[in-house]
C-alpha cells in the first residue's frame, strides 16, 4: 500500500536530523523509526492516491445520475398533478 522508498526516506530524514554525537545509534534509530512508520501507516487503513481518485470519479457519476432522476422525477409528478 506504502511506497517502501518513501518511508525509507522519511526514517532517514529522521534520522540526519539526530544531533552528531550519536552517530553510533543512527543506524539502530533509523531502522527503529522505519518500522514504528510502516507500523503506524498500516493501522491507519489508508487508501492509495489512484484508489481515491477512482471513488472520486465513482462519486461524480453517482451524483450526475441522481440528478437526473431527480430532474425525471419532478418531471413525472409535475405530470401526474396536471392529469
């Protein structure tokens, strides 16, 4: 679901951002804070950017549809009142 070069990058921004007299925990901090990431975004139960975008466009036709059977209906019980 995650792209594993994005948490990747994210755990080594992290980890530069350490101060420099700790270089020797860098590595272990690094690997640590990429799994606590993975971890954390896996609970989330995101979507991905193309899943989104599809229900998006789902959603607009939906709406569209509606509309016009909304529109359909007006038309039929403005019939049926004139009758």
């Amino acid at each position: 679901m995650f792209d594993p070069k994005k948490i990747d990058e994210i755990a080594s921004r992290l980890a530069d951002n350490m101060p420099p007299g700790i270089d020797t925990l860098r590595t272990d901090v690094e690997k640590n804070m990429r799994a606590i990431l993975q971890g954390v975004l896996n609970s989330m139960d995101l979507v991905t950017r193309e899943e989104f975008e599809v229900q998006k466009a789902v959603l607009a036709k939906t709406r569209l549809k509606l509309e016009a059977l909304k529109q359909q209906l007006q038309t039929l019980e403005a019939q049926m009142t004139k009758e």
